[in-house]
C-alpha cells in the first residue's frame, strides 16, 4: 500500500519524486514495496507500518545531499537520515514519523583517513563497524577500534546514538572530535578546527575557540552528518578479561559500591557490565525450554538454573587495558577492594598480552552473533529497552533496579536487565523487553510497561538514555524542570536550523514531544 508523506497530495510527491530521481539518478531513488519494507523496523513493538517510509533515497556525495535538501524543502518533504540503518531496539531504519522519505547514506561509505600517529580517523556515514576494522587490519594498524555488541552498524550512527562499546574509549560519543554537517538549508558546516582553512588540527582538539557543536548533532535532528572525526585507541600491551560471580540478589548495593571507586580510579579502566539472573540464564537457548507457566520466570526457578550454570545471582565482566605489569597491579586493587566490600564474590581473570592470538572474550572481533539473542521470547521475537542513567550509588542503583524489576513482574515480564558502567559517574541500566511481534497483546503491555517505567523514573528525577522511536516524545518529555525549557529549547534551535521541519521530524522529541500527549504510538 502506498504511503504519502503527511500534508503531501500523491500529485505532488509523485513530482518531487521525478526531482529526486533527475537530481540523484532514478536508480537511486526507491519506491516498490519490497525496497519500502526493507526500512521497516522489524523489532517494532506494534505494527510496524506505524512507521513505513514513503520512499527511500540512496545519495552518493554531499552534493546529492545538497540537491535532495533543496528538492525536500520545496515540497515539504520529510527525510529520516540513517547511516547503516542497524539502530536495532531503537527502530532500526524506520523513521519517527510515518512517510519520512529515508535518507540512505550507506554509499557515502569512505574512510578518509586513519592517522597512525595522532590515532585518529575521519569516516563517512556509511562506514560499518565491518568495514573499518577490515580497513585497520588491511593497513596492519595498531590502532583499535571499540564497536558495540554487534557489528552491523556504523561508526557514526553508532557514535550519534551515544552508542557503548567495551574498551577504554567505549563511550562512542566522547571520541568524537570535529565533524562535517550539512543544515535543511544546504549550508555545509566544519566544527571544530575544522572550520579554519588547510588546518591539521581538526581531530586534535574537541575545545577551541567558542561553543561545541559536536554534541549539539548527536541524538538530534538539526542536520545530517556526512563526516565525523573520531578518537582511536592504541593496541594494548596487554588485556585482563575479568569476570565476577555475585552470590546474592542483596549483594547489588555492596556491589556497585565496590565498582564505583574502581572505575572512577580508572582501575577498571573500560565499560563493565553488570547482569542480573535473568539476563545470564539465556546462554543461547529459548525462554519455552527453560520455563512454560504464565508471566515471567519465577525466582525459584532462576535461582535452579543459575544453580545448573554455576552462576551468581550477579555476574559482572569487563576488560582491562595495560602492560602486563600494569594489570597485576589493577588485578591486585580489585581483588582487595572486593575481599573488603563483596568476599562472598568468586573473580576469575583471563590474560592477554601483544604478540599472542586474539580471543573471543576480547572483544576485538566483529560479529553478528548477539543478535541471535532476539527470539529469546518467543518467535518472531523483537526487544527493545528502557534506559535509565544512575549515578553508580549503592542506595540509589537500588532503588531504580527495585522498580524495573517490580514493574517487569507485574507486567509479566522478565526483568531482563544489564547495567553498564560505561563512564566514571554512570551506570547505564538496559531493561530488555522480549516479545513475540506478532502478539499484539504482549506489545501492547510492553508498551504500557514501558510508558509506566518513564513515568516512574520521572517521579525519582531518572531519565533515559536513548529510546526506540515510539517513546522519543516520552522521553523528551520526561525533562520537565524550568516549564520543559530544555525540549523547548531544542524545538526553538530546530525552527531556526530547519524551519519547514524536514529533518527527522520527532526524531528525539524535538518539535514533537508536547504534541501527541495521551496517545499509544
Ligand atoms: C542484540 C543487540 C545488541 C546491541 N548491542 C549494542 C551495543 O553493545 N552498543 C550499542 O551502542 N548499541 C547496541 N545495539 C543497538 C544498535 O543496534 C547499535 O547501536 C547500532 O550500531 C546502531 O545502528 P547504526 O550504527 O546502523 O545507526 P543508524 O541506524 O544508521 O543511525 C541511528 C540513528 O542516528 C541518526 N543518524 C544516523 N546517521 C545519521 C547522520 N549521518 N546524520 C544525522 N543523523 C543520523 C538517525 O536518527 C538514525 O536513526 C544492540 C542492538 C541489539 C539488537
């Protein structure tokens, strides 16, 4: 079934449709269904129609972008920009609003530059995770990449997402450093040193003269991205992986409490991540052969299977980075600091040092493999997560952990929960909601749980980390100091940059959040 973008008669997208196959070449401009549901998202929580593109653009260069901006402003044309279009649990490709016209960036895919001295690198939105490690590896580099769990996506949807990965420069976002940005109105803008003439400092500093940009175009829609600058990391002499086994569910408190003055040290000096009893039971199995009753998994059953696996209630893992004599002396400060805080907990270390293979538990190789964790629910199974940033607090780590899990059981979830320790003063919860997507039913109550969840996180002063596109109003809304000044802000920055409103209209909120109140999207 066709789909118009909102406002459009089918007369005069069909025009601006011929513009935008004159301006970019017809092959490039795609319309049939099969190419449309390609951009569906296909771990929707509903119906996935509910966010259908119209059409989707493939342009080759900035100047495509250039011409498809002038045409899209012409005729009111909203364009939903994706780099790899891989931001799986957060929409995928799909746009916020229903009959965007997708924005494909995926050939604009060069790797302009990597710096072996500055250990920098200038890439391309369409720039996968799997195409820059093959281009490190090709050049025999000694730089190393830090990529999310899978490697589908890219480097720069990821980094614009503040996506995580699980090295020291694990926090996407902060290794950016100048980027290239096109504004709704064709003008091109460096940041940065980027914006002086013939300079060889753009990547070496994210705080000259005047306001930062770089942060202003993450998570937003006041511009496409077509260039990023990023940080990267020199191989390691040597690694620890470490992983903690946590006896007790009472033990949480007593074990963020031990990990935060570690990891603000930069003793454990990369992201860690923190599971709970029913994020570690998968081990690739399905949820029907270790549990058939109703709602969620009992805790007397958890506690078997953890029992079976020889699991903690908690299990912690994270990687060190440093010389080998560098790592006993982080291993020897970790291992007091729990004899102290946690002795109940077992630790084991595995190591790693220049020169010998590299190994799964690493994380170094890219992979497609987490994605298989997706039919856990049930077939054909879709997650997507809600997730609350919390200061690293014993007492308060608690708190929100208490009511995830207790609005997961009441809504006959499992409280599926991760809690990453991805910057010195944040813990990252990501509460995963599985279901079957064809159970209208069960996505119904997983949207219901998740919109109970904001609510309750607002009442403690908790927001989110990033959303899947159905709860970007929710979240934006959630920031209610001042009269909302701060969403209200970002729309007043998103009429001056973008006035007809044709970039990634209800990406984030911005321009949307306070408009559609009330409503199950
Ligand atoms: C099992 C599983 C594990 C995962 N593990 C992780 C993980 O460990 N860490 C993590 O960070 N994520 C993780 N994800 C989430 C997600 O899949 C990744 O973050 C992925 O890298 C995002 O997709 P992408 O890079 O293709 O971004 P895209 O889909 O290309 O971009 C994401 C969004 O950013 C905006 N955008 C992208 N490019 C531009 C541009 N050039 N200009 C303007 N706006 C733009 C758009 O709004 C777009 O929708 C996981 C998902 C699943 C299902």
């Amino acid at each position: 079934m066709p789909v118009l973008p909102p406002g459009l008669t089918q007369e005069s997208f069909d025009k601006a449709l011929d513009e935008f196959r004159a301006a970019i070449g017809a092959q490039w401009v795609f319309t049939s269904e099969a190419d449309r549901a390609s951009y569906l998202d296909p771990f929707d929580i509903g119906d996935q129609h509910d966010h259908a593109s119209a059409a989707a653009l493939a342009p080759a260069d900035v100047e495509d972008c250039r011409k498809i901006l002038a045409i899209a402003n012409r005729y009111k044309v909203p364009l939903w920009p994706v780099s790899m279009g891989k931001n799986f649990a957060y929409g995928t490709a799909a746009p916020e609003m229903r009959g965007s016209v997708i924005l494909d960036l995926k050939r604009m895919n060069r790797i302009l530059e990597i710096d072996e001295q500055m250990g920098t690198a200038i890439v391309e939105p369409g720039v996968s995770f799997f195409d820059f490690k093959a281009e490190l590896d090709r050049r025999g580099s000694r730089l190393w990449m830090s990529g999310p769990a899978h490697s589908w996506g890219s480097v720069i949807g990821n980094a614009l997402e503040h996506g995580v990965g699980y090295t020291p420069y694990g926090q996407h976002a902060e290794q950016i450093c100048g980027m290239e940005v096109l504004l709704a109105d064709g003008t091109l803008v460096r940041t940065g040193l980027g914006a002086l003439e013939g300079t060889r400092e753009w990547q070496a500093y994210r705080w000259p003269f005047g306001p930062a940009l770089d942060g202003m175009f993450t998570q937003s829609n006041f511009a496409i991205v077509t260039k990023m600058g990023l940080w990267l990391m020199p191989e390691p002499e040597g690694m620890a992986g470490v992983s903690i086994r946590v006896p007790r569910k009472d033990d949480f408190r007593a074990l963020v409490d031990t990990l935060r003055p570690l990891r603000m040290t930069d003793t454990i000096n990369a992201p860690y991540t923190i599971a709970n009893g029913w994020r570690q039971i998968t081990g690739g199995r399905v949820r029907s052969q270790v549990w058939d009753g109703p709602g969620a998994i009992p805790q007397a059953r958890m506690e078997e299977l953890l029992a079976e696996r020889g699991d903690g209630w908690w299990s912690v893992i994270f990687n060190l980075f440093d010389s080998p004599a560098g790592l006993d002396l982080r291993l020897d400060k970790i291992r007091r600091a729990f004899d102290q805080g946690l002795p109940g907990a077992t630790i084991d270390v595995r190591r790693w040092q220049q020169g010998e293979p590299q190994e799964p538990w690493m994380r170094q190789e890219v992979s497609l493999a987490p994605l298989g964790a997706v039919d856990w629910g049930g077939s054909p199974g879709g997650h997507s997560d809600l997730g609350p940033i919390v200061a690293p607090l014993g007492g308060r780590a608690e708190q929100v952990y208490e009511i995830i899990e207790r609005r997961f059981l009441e809504y006959g979830k499992d409280p599926w929960v991760g809690i990453f320790g991805i910057s010195s003063r944040a813990l990252v919860f990501v509460a995963d909601m599985y279901f079957t997507r064809t159970d209208a039913e069960e996505t119904a109550r997983c949207r219901a749980l998740f919109r109970q969840l904001c609510a309750d996180m607002q009442a403690i002063g908790v927001g989110l980390y990033r959303t899947h596109l159905r709860f970007m109003d929710d979240a934006a809304a959630m920031h209610a100091w001042g009269d909302h000044a701060l969403p209200r802000l970002n729309d007043r920055i998103k009429a001056a940059l973008d006035p007809n409103g044709i970039l990634a209209p209800g990406k984030q909120g911005i321009g949307s959040w306070n408009s559609r109140e009330g409503t199950d999207r």
